[in-house]
C-alpha cells in the first residue's frame, strides 16, 4: 500500500465517521444504536486497511483499486 493510498484511506475514514456523527446529531439518534453505529465503521474501516495492507487474503473486500 503507498502512502498515498494509505493518505485517502484516513481522510475517507475520517468523512465517514464525521457525517455519521453530524446525521446522528440531526436525527437524534440515542446513545445504543450511535455505540453499534461507530462500532461497525471501525470495524469496516479496520477490515479495509487490514487488507489493503495485505494482512488478509486478496479478495474482493473493499479494495481501492
């Protein structure tokens, strides 16, 4: 993985997890399902580096490319 790839990964993260902070906001959302909805991003967003660096097997997983 560049630096570059790694660069627009993090910035991408870091949009996610803003709008999903700021929709949350605007629709009130409660405490439980804002926990799991962060949860899930981190997640997605682990899986996503972890194979773009090659941790997990080359698959179809969210790949950049």
């Amino acid at each position: 993985m560049s630096l570059l790839s790694l660069l627009v990964v993090l910035v991408v993260a870091c949009v996610l997890i803003w709008a999903a902070k700021a929709l949350m906001a605007a629709f009130g959302i409660g405490d439980p399902i804002r926990t799991v909805i962060y949860v899930l991003l981190v997640v997605i967003v682990v899986l996503w580096c972890a194979s773009a660096l090659g941790v997990l097997p080359s698959g179809p997983f969210l790949r950049l490319r």
